[in-house]
C-alpha cells in the first residue's frame, strides 16, 4: 500500500471539499481509500468523512470500490467499521447486478451484540437498503428485530439500540408483506422501561393507524389528484385502525404527513449525524 499523497493529505482537513473535488475527478477514489489507511486521525477520519458525503450524493461513482467498502466492516478500528456500513448502506441504490445479496448475513451480523454504535449504525443502514431494495424489506425487518434479545454492555445499551429499531422500522414498516412481527414488536416497547422508547412506539403506531385509515377511503392503486384537499379518514374506520394496532389513543388528525408512505427512494429526512455517524436519538 502506498502512503496518501500529499494533495490528498492537506485536502482531507475538509471533508465536504475533498467530496465535491473526488465527484469532478474520480481519479481521486483510490487515494482517499488510501488516506484511510493514514496513521493521522484527522488525515483518517476526514478521507472517510468524504467518502460517506460522496455515496449519499453519488453512489454510483462509489459503486465500482464496493468490495473495497465490504472490507470495511471487519477492520480493526471501529470508525472504519462504521465508514463501511454507511456506505454500503447507500450503495445499495446503485446496486443493479445485487451485489448486496452476498454480503446481506455479514452486513447485519452485528446486531445481536456486543457492541451497541456498530449494531445501531447497521439498523440506521438497514432501514436506507431496505427503501432501494423492497423485495429485501421483510428479511431486513427480521433482521432488526432480532435487537429485542440482542446482548451488549448494559440491558440500558439494548434499550437504545431498540430506540433505533423502531425508528428504522417506522420506514420501512410500509414496505412490509407481513408487517405482523414488527408491529408486535413495537406494540411491547409500550410498556419499555425507556421513556424515550415508549414515545416512539406510540408515534409509530398513530402514525400506522393513520395511514392505514387513510388508504381505506382509497381504491386500491390509487391517490389523491394534484393539488385536491386530503380527506379526513371517517371516524369508523378511524376506530378501525386503530384497534387492529391495540392503541387506546385517536390517531391526530393530521394524517397528511404521519401517514405519508415511505417508498423505497423517499422515506424519512435524514437525521443529523454525531461523530460517530449516528443519527441521535429524539
């Protein structure tokens, strides 16, 4: 391996620069990936600031280096970890030939512990792969859910991680064949010993009931015309929704919005990332 240049050495100290010069002249690519290799942390940690901005906004040009990134997840150091499960996670839109597949086992093998941030970064991943590839929502679902008996430090450690799971599992739950298990899942996080948690799982399940309602006045295939006001869902059907979540609350009625669906290009902004690439907790 050679050592980074000397370009790519001083670029690094700005990570959102070096991104916008390495999308002009890709030629860049494989001396960021040697800069990760870097025994400066700032050197390091700002090539793979870089190459995380560059597979948010241009995944293909990343795409070419994926086997590059697989490696990633089994590196020593746990930012690097953490560097490749992001980016993965956003290759997974350019992934026509389904590379994915291959590595789908590894990828989420981190969930059942010991560690809480590499197990809450694959969730936060799983959620974005799950939206560019919806025939694969339903195993990644499962593979989520499996934080309900993961094992890390503390059980508070598990009770975080679950914060995440249902956060992921908010946008993908309308992809879902057999939504069953998830809603099981966070229909118990009702009662979770983590006030946070519990807040979560009742936003998750007005919003479900909402939109559920809201595709009961809808013939099937069907939406709103451009610009037509959104109706109200009828109060019965209302109801309805919600006692096939289990919910004692009424759904708020601002369903535009709550229950928008999450397609598999869209779904949730993303939330703001700290040092460790993970999006925080609210």
């Amino acid at each position: 391996m050679t050592a980074p240049t000397g370009r790519i050495r001083q670029a690094a100290l700005n990570p959102p620069q070096l991104a916008r010069k390495a999308i002009r002249n890709p030629r860049l690519f494989p001396e960021i990936a040697e800069g990760l290799k870097s025994d400066k942390p700032r050197v390091k940690y700002g090539c793979a600031k870089a190459l995380r901005l560059i597979s948010e906004q241009h995944p293909d040009r990343l795409f070419p280096y994926f086997d590059f990134f697989v490696g990633l997840l089994d590196d020593e150091n746990k930012i690097l970890q953490w560097a490749g499960i992001f980016v993965l996670s956003h290759l997974a839109r350019a992934d026509d030939d389904d590379k994915f597949a291959a590595i789908f086992a590894r990828y989420f093998s981190a969930i059942p512990g010991p560690v809480l941030i590499t197990a809450a970064n694959v969730i936060q991943g799983g959620a974005r792969i799950a939206q560019a590839k919806p025939h694969l929502a339903d195993r990644i679902a499962a593979e989520i859910l499996k934080v309900g008996s993961a094992r890390y430090r503390t059980p508070e450690c598990r009770n975080v991680a679950i914060g995440h799971a249902i956060l992921a599992l908010s946008a993908i739950v309308r992809l879902l064949r057999n939504p069953a298990p998830t809603m099981l899942f966070v229909r118990k996080q009702l009662k979770s010993p983590r006030p946070a948690n519990r807040k979560k799982a009742e936003q998750f399940l007005k919003s479900y009931a909402c939109a559920l309602a809201t595709s009961m006045q809808l013939p099937s295939g069907t939406a709103p015309a451009s610009g037509a006001a959104t109706r109200r869902p009828r109060r019965v059907a209302v109801a309805r929704a919600v006692s096939l979540q289990g919910v004692s609350s009424r759904p708020t009625p601002k369903v535009a919005g709550e229950g928008a669906s999450h397609s598999a290009r869209g779904g949730r902004a993303p939330l703001p990332l700290n040092r460790y690439g993970l999006a925080p907790l609210r």
